[in-house]
C-alpha cells in the first residue's frame, strides 16, 4: 500500500538538497539553476518508530522491517507553469499522481543563490505555487463540469452527484480558494472528489528551509509560513536542508552528537516524516514473530481485514479473524503467550476498526 508525497516549490529553494538528505542517496542533482530535476525522482524513507525495536526485542526476531513513505522531488515550478512555462505541464501531472504535496520555501539568505523571482518572501512563493495549481484545477473542472452536467441532466445519478461536488470545487477555485475547501454532502460525492485527481485538493506540508543558526527555532521568514499554514489548517516543518545534507553522510555513533551541539533533539528529516504520515492520516500496526518484526501502513479508519489486505490481498479475501494485542499489553507482558495467557490477546472479527500500534496475526482460508 503505497503512499506519495510530492517534494514542490519554486527553483533553488533546496528541493533537492532535501531530497538527497531524506532519502540519504544523491540520485537528484542538486545544482543553482533552475530544472536540475528533469524527471521525478522516488525515493522510499522509513517511518522512525520507535516501537518497532521493542517488539523485536520481546519476540526475539531476525530482522526487522520499517514502515515506509515515498517522497517525489519534482522539478522547480515557475509562474505560468499551468500554461506549460518552463516545464510545468509535465511536472503538474506528476503532482497530481501524489498523495500530499511537501510544499518546499526558501526562508534564507544566501547571495551566492540566486531566486528565480529575485527577492526572498516564502509567503509569495506559495502563492505563487498554489496559483498555478489551483489555475490547472480551473482549468481542468471547466472542461469536465459542464459535460457531468448534461449527464446528470439527462438522469445520470453518478454523474449528478460528480456534477455537484465539482461543481462546488470549480467555484472555489473560480473564487482563488482551493478545491481541498470542497465539503463533499456524502461517500459518493467524497469519492468523486479524490478521483478526479484535483492539485489543490491534496493536504500540504510546508517545509520551511533555513540557515544553520535557525534550525533550532526558525526565523522570522518561517514564522511568517507557520502562521500561514496554522490559517489553512495546513503544518509546517523547520528544516536545514544544509544540515540534513551533512547528517545524511554520518555516521548513526556521530549523528547525536552533532545535533545536541546544534540544540536539535531530532533530525528535521524525522520531523517531515512524521509529519507527513500523520498529514495523510496513516497508522501503524504490527506482525512479529522469530523471523521478522514488520510495521504496516494504513489508513486510519480500516477494518482487520482491510490491515490483512496490506500484507497479501488473499488474506483479505480469506479473512477469517485477527488475533489482536495492544502495544501496552504485548510490551507490559512480554510477548504473546503471556497477553494470551492473561487475556489480553482478543479474537477480531470482520468490523473491527485496527488500533494504531496493534500487534496482530491473522487467520484466513486457503
């Protein structure tokens, strides 16, 4: 089950520089010009999770196996992007197969850096961005609306209750707010909406890139971002992508030592992680035993056989029962057989509804 967030922002704001950190590879260049990043670069990071190690420890395993997100670097957008400037078409259709959007600013002076615009406002940056996402949208629902409407015209309930919640969607956008604003009326109209793929529907993170002396606490430039996304209900994240850089080539013994000197109790690449992960409304569930310990992504809001699906689809199919331990009690007791013993091992069926942190085991047909 994978899930993508797309890496966006205008050229030379260190989109890629955080990238190679996040992903500690150099698979995009990071040069000062802009379109370095020609074609989307993928790059697999693990969810730090601390638990995981517990859980191995207790059920004595071989190896252990982390949950993981995808992070997307895609390449520098420009004003008139939506129109197809620089290379922009190519890149918005890139966005739009992600999950969030990793809004990357530039809230750092370097005179040695040039800025596509020539002045240094994050705040005009994201504008600029959600601008040419939102004129894509418009463009894109001014097309497909009008013909779910003759549909919905002619008694087409599907294309009635797409007609409607696009239509609101078009409206925002026709009124410079984005579609992720659209309050769907019901499932059918929420499914409608995240089909049909729309930029500016999808959560965002913003990641405000500072000097090294502002790693710790942010700056004015990333207060200014902070109160922006607190507004739109967005998050925001304080990161050097210049510290990332240098932490991505130490060593695990180094690393702590080089963040405490920095008054950093995490890296910021930590911090997006798990920002991200909580901005897609994922949780964590487990499977142990001697060979592996593994952590799981889901959504929030599955049921046991949907989290039996994640591991083999036939599992899902199959689907007979789950066995189910808390965290607490598999940690507090020791393991599985002293959670069974003490009643703490619970037998779930079909409607369950997975626990972030879930310990489980599933039972399903050949």
């Amino acid at each position: 089950m994978g899930f993508k967030c797309g890496i966006v922002g205008l050229p030379n704001v260190g989109k890629s520089t955080l990238f190679n950190a996040l992903t500690q590879t150099a698979a995009a260049q990071a040069a000062n010009y802009p379109f370095c990043t020609i074609e989307p670069n993928i790059g697999n990071v693990a969810v730090p999770d601390p638990r995981l190690q517990t859980i191995a420890k207790i059920g004595q395993s071989a190896k252990i196996i982390e949950t993981q997100l995808a992070f997307v670097d895609i390449a520098g957008l420009v004003r008139g992007a939506s129109k197809g400037e620089g290379l922009g078409n190519q890149f918005l259709a890139n966005i739009r197969e992600c999950d969030a959007i990793v809004h990357v600013l530039r809230c750092f002076e370097d005179d040695d850096i040039t800025h596509v615009e020539g002045r240094i406002d994050p705040i005009a940056d994201a504008e600029t961005v959600e601008t040419e996402l939102m004129l894509a949208d418009l463009e894109s629902l001014e097309k497909r609306v009008p013909a779910l409407a003759k549909k919905a015209q002619a008694g087409d309930k599907d294309a009635k209750s797409a007609a409607a919640v696009l239509g609101a969607a078009l409206a925002l956008l026709r009124d410079g707010r984005p579609a992720r604003l659209t309050e769907p009326k019901d499932e059918d109209e929420a499914r409608h909406l995240k089909q049909a793929q729309l930029l500016t529907s999808k959560p965002i993170l913003y990641i405000c890139n500072v000097e090294e002396a502002s790693a710790a606490s942010g700056n004015a430039q990333s207060a200014r971002v902070a109160a922006r996304a607190k507004a739109e209900g967005a998050v925001s994240v304080v990161v050097s992508a210049a510290i990332e850089a240098e932490i991505a080539q130490m060593d695990e013994a180094d690393r702590a030592d080089f963040l405490a000197e920095l008054g950093l109790h995490e890296t910021g690449l930590a911090r997006i992680i798990r920002a991200g992960y909580d901005l897609l409304h994922l949780l964590t569930f487990f499977t142990v035993g001697p060979k592996e310990a593994r952590a799981w992504t889901i959504t929030k809001g599955a049921t046991a056989p949907n989290a039996a699906g994640v591991i083999h689809s036939d599992f899902e199919k199959g689907f007979i029962r789950a066995e189910t331990i808390a965290y607490d009690d598999f940690v507090t007791l020791g393991g599985e057989a002293a959670a069974r013993e003490k009643g703490k091992l619970r037998a779930e069926g079909k409607t369950y509804i997975v626990q972030d942190g879930d310990v489980m085991h599933f039972l399903h047909s050949a």
